[in-house]
C-alpha cells in the first residue's frame, strides 16, 4: 500500500513538472504572438513607435532617445508620442554620411589626392612661376653646354 501511494505520488509531482513547462511554453509563444501582432499593426499603419524603431535598427531603446534629442533621426510627435516612418528609418540608414569606406577605396582616394596635389605645383614649377616650396629653394637640373 506504501508503495502505491508513493508511485501516485511521484506520478502527481511529474505531472506538476509537465504543467509547468506547458505554462512556461504558452507565455512564451503568447509573447511571440503578441510581437507579432504588434509588427504587424505598426506596418499596416505604416508608421513604428520607438520600440519598433529600436528593432528596426537594431539598437536599443535609449539609442532611438539619443538620436532623436540629437535631432539625427527624423520623427513625429503627437503629444508624448513619438512615431517613425519607416522610410525615414531606411534613409536615415543608407545616408552617405554614415558610410564607411573599404581600405581599398581610402587608398584609392589617397593616391587620387596626391596626384591632384602634385599636378598643379609640378606645373607651377615647369612655368618657373613658384622656386620655393614650404620654404626651400627648388633646384632644378640644367644642362650644361660647351
């Protein structure tokens, strides 16, 4: 009899695991479908809060805050609220300014500014119009006849 009262026992304590794993299993997919529900609402009125802005961009809350005191960002405001077209968060991304150049591209810009530099002085030099440079006497190579 002692036996069988504690196989029930220990079968109630594993269904009490179960149970609660099944509840830990439905919050978590009612809070997908809630962040679903709630991506989608924010599309088809085609604007984003700052939450749906954070995750649009994949920055924090604070970040948006941040952006927005900065006026780096562009926004709306009615009363409190403040909302965000998601075609201004696209722009705001792909805006020159923000891009960073490869190493291959600086070093390509680099040679295209010294050889622009050097031009003109090289032809200020060959039309004798400047003989100092920062300072110090050009010499130039002359033949010399017999």
């Amino acid at each position: 009899m002692e036996k069988i009262l504690n196989d029930q026992q220990e079968e109630l304590s594993n269904l009490v695991k179960v149970f609660s794993e099944l509840s830990d299993s439905a919050q978590k997919a009612q809070q997908v479908v809630s962040e679903m529900l709630n991506d989608k609402l924010n599309n088809e009125k085609g604007f984003l809060d700052v939450i749906g802005a954070a995750n649009y961009l994949g920055v924090s809350v604070n970040t948006i805050y941040s952006y927005t005191s900065k006026n780096t960002l562009p926004y709306y405001k009615t009363g409190k609220n403040i909302y965000f077209a998601p075609a201004d968060l696209k722009e705001f991304v792909l805006n020159p300014q923000n891009r960073v150049s490869s190493k291959n591209e600086i070093k390509e810009q680099a040679a295209n500014a010294v050889y622009l530099s050097e031009k003109p002085i090289n032809q200020l030099i060959k039309n004798k119009r400047i003989n100092k440079i920062n300072g110090e006497k050009i010499h130039e190579k002359r033949r010399i006849s017999n």
